[in-house]
C-alpha cells in the first residue's frame, strides 16, 4: 500500500490513483514507472486508463520543487481489442506547471506497444503485476499509530504464512525511459527530484488533479485514516508542502516516537523527519544506482523495501513487515518495459 487507493477521489476511479512511482537507471538513461490501481480496488472497479485524465511525470532540476519538465501521457477509449491509442508530450521550462500548456508530441501509439523516437526515449503502458509487497497487519497497526498518536502495536502473527497484501494482484503501468544526455540537456542538472500526478478534465474545460505521488507510503502513514490531510497531501503543490505540512507532520512523528519512546528528543526527531519527506517528492541523481533506504533517498527500484524504510524511519525503530522481495508472485523483468509480466 505505497499510496493505493489513498484518498476519496482516487478511490472514486482506481485509473486515477497512483499506486507507486519508481525511479532507477538503465543501460541508457533513467527509467520513470508509474503504476496506477485497478484490482486493488475490486472487480467491478473500471480498468485500463482514464480517456479524460492525464498521467504526468514531472521533474525539478533547479531544486525549488516546482517542475522544470513534464512528461504528459494520454490515452483514448479503448479499441474492440482492448488497446488504448495513448500520446506522449513534453513540456519545458516555466509552462511545466501550467494546466494550458500543450507541450511539444513525442510519440504515438497504443498501450500494449513499445514505442520508441529517433533519439532513443522509449514508452510503454499495459497491465503489469504489481511489483510492490506489504504485510496488511503491519500498515494497519501503523496507521492507527499515527491517527491516534500512539506506539505501534503489531498483532502477533506467524510470519511464515504471512502474505503480501498485493500478491497476485495487476495494475496498470506507464513506463517511460529517457536517455541520460536527453535529460541533463532538458533538465540542466544531474540532480532531480521527480513526482507523478494525475488530473482530471472538468466539466468547465479545466483540470482538477486527483493523485500525486513522490515519496512511497507518505499517504498510507499520515494519513492512512485521515480523509482530509490524504485529499490535503494530493492538491498541495510540491513547492508548498514545507509551509503546509511541516507542523503537521512534526507533530503526528512526535506523538509516535514519544509513546514508543525511541527518541530522546521525540520533537527534535519530528522535526527531522518532516524535513526528511518534505517536499513530498522523490530525489534522484542521474546516471546512478537507485537505492531507496534509510541512509538516502535515491530513486527508487522496483525491488526496494519501501514500506520497511518509511515504518522504521518514522518511528525512529526497526520496524520489520515480516516479508521480503520472495513474497511476490512475479518477480521484475530486466529488460525494457522493466515491470513485472501480468500473468
């Protein structure tokens, strides 16, 4: 539960919700994946991607946390096949965070196809299984942690019969790779810091955004059972989530820490860790490993352990969730689109 189905409007249509973001190198350039729930959200939920949305990956390379490039993806209704016709567009500089800005096409096609330009970038979108594995035990007694503002207490279990909360289950992906030189000449840093947003087209011609994921398990922490402070967490541009949210979550880590009594100086290391995830977004250096762990943030592989990182780091503990990468039913692939084969 990175961010699945994480506030009232993404669990309105799974389409629009961000389940996962992952950053990490390839032999030419930087892969960007973004996955987006479906059989999470039950059988009846409507699958593949949303017509009038638009799934965005946006990067900062000036270190301000407003987006410098945006990589815009949009599909069309599907065919009596099944397949999406989808459109790639770029978007450089200042208009990057502007809804009327239409940006510069890439590519054309339909989900299901690999798609590639002239100078390498390449873009694929289909239905994949979800990479990603938590202990549902484990992210419930958190949450409640941290809504109540007490120690977590996770129930006793027999590890060797626990199983991810994902197992088995398929979502649909958006891979993009750019080559390295094609981004340090767009972005004009080696430097990022990248997130995914979705939006919907209004009724009165305009964009409303649904979800935005940069960080894993922000959302399932925070704000887990908190309607408000999840809904907050998505409309809050990057650039603002300092002034909006540092208190907030100072606070929410104090409480935690404090009951747990892992921290000497429980709001000192609040106030760490709120400087620690904001601004909400994934950082990442070009052209090196992707690790995800409690040393550094940089990028984020589709094997990493996300959910243990964040618990253990939020609660200034070794928070284990009893599971390991061999819990997933589809292991990743190594080759171009990357993402797990949906079987």
């Amino acid at each position: 539960m990175s961010h699945h189905l994480d506030s009232p409007a993404a669990r309105a249509d799974a389409r629009l919700n961000i389940s996962d973001v992952y950053v990490f190198p390839s032999e030419i350039g930087t892969v960007f994946v973004m996955n987006v729930s479906s059989d999470a959200a039950g059988p009846d939920a409507p699958k593949g991607f949303h017509p009038e949305a638009r799934y965005e990956f946006k990067i900062d390379g000036s270190g301000d946390a407003v987006e410098d490039l945006v990589f815009r993806i949009t599909f069309a209704t599907p065919d009596k096949y099944g397949a999406q016709p989808m459109e790639l567009s770029q978007i450089v500089g200042d208009q990057g965070s502007d809804d009327d800005a239409s940006g510069t096409g890439l590519l054309n096609g339909a989900t299901g196809q690999a798609l590639t330009t002239s100078n390498g970038l390449r873009l694929w979108a289909g239905q994949a299984s979800d990479p990603f594995w938590m202990n549902p035990a484990v992210v419930e007694a958190v949450g409640q942690a941290f809504l109540h503002g007490t120690d977590v207490a996770v129930p006793e279990q027999d590890l060797s019969k626990a199983k991810s909360l994902f197992s088995g289950l398929k979502v649909y992906s958006i891979v993009l790779e750019v080559p390295d030189s094609e981004l340090l000449a767009l972005t004009g840093a080696q430097h990022m810091n990248v997130w995914a947003v979705t939006a919907l087209a209004t009724d009165a011609g305009g964009w409303r955004r649904i979800n935005r994921c940069g960080l894993p398990m922000v959302s399932p922490i925070f704000a887990q059972f908190d309607d408000d402070l999840a809904e907050r967490l998505n409309q809050t541009p990057p650039a603002d989530d300092v002034r909006a949210f540092s208190k907030e979550i100072t606070d929410l880590v104090t409480a935690v820490v404090a009951a747990r009594g892992t921290a000497a100086d429980a709001h000192a290391y609040g106030h760490d860790i709120a400087e620690r995830v904001l601004p909400n977004v994934l950082p990442y250096t070009i052209g090196t490993p992707g690790v995800f762990g409690f040393a550094r943030f940089n990028g984020r592989t589709l094997t990493d352990n996300a959910g243990e990182v964040m618990f253990s780091l939020v609660t200034d503990s070794a928070l284990s969730i009893g599971l390991t990468k061999e819990a997933v039913d589809a292991p990743p692939t190594r080759s171009f689109p990357y993402v797990p084969a949906a079987v």
